[in-house]
C-alpha cells in the first residue's frame, strides 16, 4: 500500500509477478479498502463487505439485488498506472500516462547501469517537513549548500569544485568527483552522481551504494521525505560499512530537514519574492521551468 499526495492505491503483485495498482477506495461509499500492507488473494471492504481481486475489479457485493444492476455493472476501483524498473516500483496515479521508460527517457539508462534491481536494501527512513514539496525538490537539486550545511558531516571527500551538470529535460543530473579517483568514461563506477527524476524522485549515487529518494506533498506547507537506502551485496566486512554508514547518511539528511524548516518558517514573509540562481543552481532553475509549462 502507498499513501500520498492525499490519495491511498493498493499496488498488488499476483502469483505470476505481475504488478497491478488502484486507489484503495472501495467504490460503494468511498471507505479505503485495506488499511495497511499484507498479503492476500482477495481484499475486503471492512464497512459493507464489498469484495475486490488484486486488479481493483468488484467480485462480491453483499445482497447484490439492493442495487441497481447498471449503477454496478463492471464495478471496479479506478487504475493507477504501475511499473517495476530497477529494484523500485514506480507508480502514476494518472492511468493512462505514457510508459515508464518513455517518461524517464535517457535518464533510465543512466539509472539501469547501476544495477540496483540486484542491490539490498540497506534501511529506509521518512522524515516530516513543514515546507512545500518544491522547496524540497530544490534543496536535492544542488550541492552549492553542502558546505555550509554539511560541514559537520560531509569531510571533504567529494570535489564540489569540480561539479558538472547535465539536463535532459524534464530531468538533470550533476557529477561529483570523488577525491582521490579520476573520472572515468562511465562516471557511475568513478563519481558521486545526483539525479532528479521530475517531479519528485531523486537518487543520490555513489559507486556501490545510493539513497533514493520520494519526496511526497502531504498539503500546501508539509512533505514527508522517504528514502530507502541501497547498495550492492558484497562480503560481510563491506555489508557491515554500509550498514553503519546508514546513521552517517541520516544525520546528513536531518541536517537539510533543519534548513528547509527553516526555509518553511519564511513561507509568509513579504520581504522573499524571488529566488537568486547562480550557475550551480541550474537544476533548479530547470525544475520550474519545467512545472511553470506543464501547468500552463
């Protein structure tokens, strides 16, 4: 089950494999079907006992001969496009959006030669911030803060200086140097790689691990922050580094979560009516152009 944007969708996975997502709300009166994830062949509605397949369709209605036949006929909850691509399930609650890797465009291979489909997971985390989702999609599209913000935490090990960036609109990427390695022709195996998957899905890479993120509006002033934390299987000694390096990356992430309560507490002030983009913001400056013509 995934929660959202205001809405609830069911993402269930048959016996074949095959995904399939609707909203979780039962179509009688609008109860959410399911109030939590689980495993099941069929899902009941807890208010009236309507029955739903794990593709949404209505199979059982209590006392069908009630109801009007055409008002049920074919009864099933609305389709939420689904898709699993990299170890990650992807969903749009617009059903009839174009295909995934048509949507992603260049930026899916850059994502698939990582190999993350075979990666763990290494810890997830969610955290609660009073600021509108933009602001937070802004925040992970540039590392010009990481200085200031980061001191405490991010030891000069990546080359900030040397950043480079890259748009494929609607999406962008920058990359990184790692101090002490040369780039190389394919950066994923020799750099730190940042990429923004428009509107609200970032993936933070490094060579053997990453955290990718799902920045979801819960109102016009609050986002929660969901990451998951991934890297590839290796001996017990590598296993244990990144699972100690999870509290490393958390307490880099709470630090972003306090400057962008910091930028939610100015929401209201007239004295901030624009935003200053230097060269390293480039991403950003994409971001809204991109919004400001999808929502022309």
């Amino acid at each position: 089950m995934w929660e959202g944007f205001g809405q609830s969708v069911v993402i269930a996975r048959g016996d074949l494999g095959e995904l399939t997502a609707f909203h979780n709300v039962c179509q009688h009166r609008g109860a959410r079907i399911v109030p939590s994830p689980g495993h099941a062949c069929e899902l009941v509605c807890p208010w009236h006992g309507f029955v739903y397949d794990l593709t949404g369709r209505v199979t059982t209605i209590p006392r069908r001969a009630l109801f009007d036949p055409a008002l049920v006929a074919g009864l099933a909850a609305p389709a939420v496009a689904v898709a699993e691509r990299d170890g990650f399930v992807w969903i749009n609650l617009d059903a009839g959006a174009r295909p995934l890797d048509g949507e992603l465009g260049s930026l899916g291979a850059e994502l698939a030669g990582y190999g993350m489909g075979a990666w763990r997971l290494v810890g997830a985390a969610a955290w609660p911030i009073a600021v509108n989702w933009k602001a937070v999609v802004d925040a992970f599209s540039e590392d010009y803060h990481a200085d200031e913000t980061h001191a405490a935490t991010i030891h000069g090990g990546l080359r900030f200086d040397e950043t480079t960036w890259t748009l494929f609109p609607p999406h962008s990427m920058m990359v990184t140097p790692i101090r002490g390695m040369a780039v190389t022709a394919d950066h994923r195996r020799t750099a730190y790689c940042h990429y923004t998957a428009f509107p609200t899905t970032v993936a933070s890479c490094f060579p053997q691990h990453a955290q990718v993120m799902s920045i979801v509006p819960d109102d016009v002033d609050h986002t929660e922050l969901r990451v998951w934390v991934v890297a590839e299987r290796g001996d017990e000694r590598f296993d244990a580094r990144m699972d100690a390096g999870f509290d490393h990356f958390a307490s880099i992430a709470a630090e972003d979560v306090a400057v962008l309560e910091e930028v939610g507490a100015t929401r209201r002030s007239i004295a901030h009516r624009r935003n200053i983009l230097g060269r390293a913001e480039q991403r950003v400056e994409l971001f809204h152009r991109v919004l400001d013509e999808r929502l022309v």
